[in-house]
C-alpha cells in the first residue's frame, strides 16, 4: 500500500509529463505548472522533517552507545 508521500510523488510525476507532453494550452500549462510547485514544496518540506527525524535517531542511537 502506498503512503500520501509516494502518491503525492507520483501526482507529481503526473504533473511534469503533462507539461512535457505540451498537449496543453498555455493557460492550462501554466495552472498545471503552480500545481507542481505547490506540491513540490509540500513534498520538500516532509523530506526536510524525514531527514531531521533520522539525524534525531542517529544521535540517540550514538547516546545510547556511550552508555
């Protein structure tokens, strides 16, 4: 089962094809295009909580360690 992330990645994706593929107008490009960066932002930002998450873990592992 995925998560929100991997289907929010995978709308993503979705979104950057469309844009590659030019089948769109340019009003509607340019809707799709502020979409992918709205989310490309959201998407940003829970990597940088992921990444503080596992540096949290590693230092508490290394406490644990000395102990």
């Amino acid at each position: 089962m995925m998560g929100d992330f991997e289907k929010e990645m995978e709308k993503l994706s979705d979104i950057a094809q469309r844009l590659s593929s030019g089948s769109e107008g340019i009003e509607k490009s340019m809707e799709i295009y502020q979409q992918g960066i709205s989310l490309a932002d959201k998407l940003q930002k829970k990597l940088d909580a992921y990444k503080t998450q596992v540096e949290i873990l590693k230092i508490q592992e290394e406490t644990d360690e000395q102990l």
